[in-house]
C-alpha cells in the first residue's frame, strides 16, 4: 500500500479514483499532479460528485469513468476540456466493480502543433491554387500581346506580300521568292495562333470550361489518334463556375489529359461535367492500362490534389490494373470573397 502511495503521488500525470454509486460518479482520491493541473485542492474534490466539481464538463470525461466499469475493460476517449482549457487523452480503467481510476495525458502541445501543421498546410495549398491563378493571368496577357501585336503585325505583312504578289508577272524572277515568303508568313502565323492556345486558350475565357475542354481533347487526344467523348450534365447558364475554378479546373484536366497521353496506352478518353448547386465535377475517364497499388503516386497528382483542397475541393482515382482509370475532381461552384488570398497570406513566417 505504501509502494501504491509513492506511484500514486509521483507520477506526472493527473490520476482521480471514482466510486460510482446510484448512477453518481464520486471523487475517492486524486494525486498531486491532478491538483496541479486541474487547479483544484484534494480537499475540494474528495467525497463530492463529479458534476458537483465539474458542471459544465464534457460529456465525454465522465461517460469514459461509467463505460470502463459498464464493460470491465479499459476505456478510451480524447478531446478538449474547456474548464482547464487543455487537450486530454483519458485512460479509465476498472480497479473494483464500483470503482475506477482515470489518468489523464496532456495533449495540449501536441494538438496545438497538430493544429499549426494543418493550418499551414492549408496556406500551402492555397498558394498552389494562388500561383496557378496568378500564372493563368500571366499567361493570358502575354498570349494577348501574342494576338494584338504580333498576330496584327504578321497578317499585315501577308496582306503587303499577297498584293506584291498579284502586281508581278507570273515570269517575274523574285515571284517565286515571293511566294516562299507568303507560305513562310503563313506558317508563323499558324504557330502564333497554336502558341496563343498554348499559353492560354481564349475560348476558355470567352466561352466558358466546357468548349475549353473540347478544344484541348481535340488538341491533345486527337492528334494522338485516341477517341474522345465530352459527357455534360447540369447547364453552364445555370450553374456558372467561378473564373479561378474554370482556370483550376482546366489546368488539371490538362495534366490529367497528357498523363492519358503518356503513359495509359488509352484508345478511349470520356470527358465527363457535371454541374448541380454549388458543386462542379470534372471527370477524366480513359480504358487503358490503370494504375496498380497506390492511386495517388506521382507529384503530378499530388499537386492536383493540393490545389483543389485550396478551394475547398477534392480528387480521387478509381482504378484497377487493366481496367482503365478515372480521376474525379470536385469543387464548389463559387469561391467566397478573397478565399485564395487569405489563406495563402503569411505563408513565410
């Protein structure tokens, strides 16, 4: 008994002795450190009820004492205490039919550090979603200085060949060199106009997601002789998408059409929309080869993953070995005002 004593009272760890009786949990004994932490003499506590102390606990704290005598086995439960304002685990175990004894992990640090983590891993995602955001504007005013400037100035000049052109003779000796520079013209501006689509398609902005995403299949998948199909469901009138969940979106089912591309050995790829209140989902569905084990390999996926959860989001895969793949993206149709900003803000502290 004495051996029990010194454990008792030495251990760092706040431990409380209950008795229950007629369906009252009793305090019978508590150490030191229970005193300490919880900021309550031994003299207050012994003999008195447990929501006699403690009215305005936590259900769980006292549910944990009953279940561990109920069951005769130990109990378990976790969360925050208001009244102390820490972050317990409670281990209760049985010591005699109508007694058990609690002891009480602080979990305070840990929970708070938990809690930082979280919190800057969602900074962190939002500046993934924030850059792309950022890098889709960028993109959009140098392919409209591509357009205005460049593109004006290269049909002008085969427009001016063009009308040289037509006053030569046809056994004029520069005729030929002539024509060489219209098809030479004629190609910077196609290369132009596939740059322009490249760095930022305007028929995403000017039309919405939905022809954006039959012009990149026809882009992508086409030239690669794979069959596509755009599946739509719920309208764009009625549903309309943000511009920065447009340009999200877009940008992922990019990747996601490429990875097709590369590595699935796909013949088939459904692109599938589908808009209802307040929710979006772009779906990439291909019959090739799948994805065996994990289905989240690859920092590409990661990366996808990581900008849809900025906007509140989410990404999956369904895959088998053999049986193709599809990779579901979900985000809600509207951001709230300045969402990406703030959380990406203070992100280096």
């Amino acid at each position: 008994m004495k051996l029990y004593r010194i454990l008792f009272e030495r251990v760092f760890d706040p431990i409380a002795l209950y008795r229950v009786q007629d369906d009252m949990i009793i305090f019978v004994d508590v150490n030191p450190a229970y005193e300490r932490v919880m900021k309550l003499s031994r003299e207050d506590l012994i003999g008195k009820t447990f929501s006699e102390v403690w009215p305005n606990a936590e259900s769980r704290w006292s549910s944990v004492i009953t279940e561990c005598l109920k069951h005769n086995k130990t109990a378990h439960c976790i969360g925050e205490s208001i009244d102390v304002n820490s972050y317990f685990e409670a281990i209760a175990f049985p010591i005699q039919p109508d007694m058990a004894a609690v002891i009480f992990l602080d979990r305070t640090k840990l929970k708070r550090s938990d809690n930082a983590l979280k919190r800057r891993q969602k900074q962190l995602q939002a500046l993934a979603a924030k850059l792309t955001i950022t890098e889709e504007e960028t993109r959009r005013n140098i392919a409209s200085d591509l357009h205005d400037r460049l593109g004006y100035e290269l049909i002008s000049q085969l427009r001016t060949l063009r009308e040289i052109d037509s006053k030569l003779d046809s056994g004029n000796i520069i005729k030929d060199s002539i024509n060489e520079l219209i098809k030479t013209t004629q190609n910077i501006i196609a290369e132009n106009r596939s740059l322009i689509f490249e760095l930022s398609p305007p028929v995403l902005k000017e039309a919405g997601l939905n022809p954006a995403l039959e012009e990149l299949a026809k882009n992508i998948l086409a030239p690669n002789k794979i069959q596509w199909h755009i599946i739509t469901k719920g309208s764009a009138d009625e549903f309309k998408a943000d511009d920065s969940v447009c340009i999200i979106l877009y940008r992922m089912a990019r990747e996601l059409l490429i990875n097709a591309v590369k590595h699935s050995g796909a013949s088939n790829v459904n692109i599938i929309i589908n808009r209802k209140p307040e929710i979006i989902t772009v779906a990439i569905e291909d019959n090739g080869a799948g994805m065996f084990g994990s289905s989240n390999k690859g920092f590409g996926l990661f990366s996808i993953r990581e900008r849809l959860l900025a906007l509140g989001g989410n990404f999956k895969i369904i895959s088998e070995q053999g049986k193709g793949l599809m990779a579901v993206m979900t985000c809600p149709l509207k951001l709230k005002n300045g969402e990406i900003l703030n959380g990406s803000e203070n992100i280096i502290s």
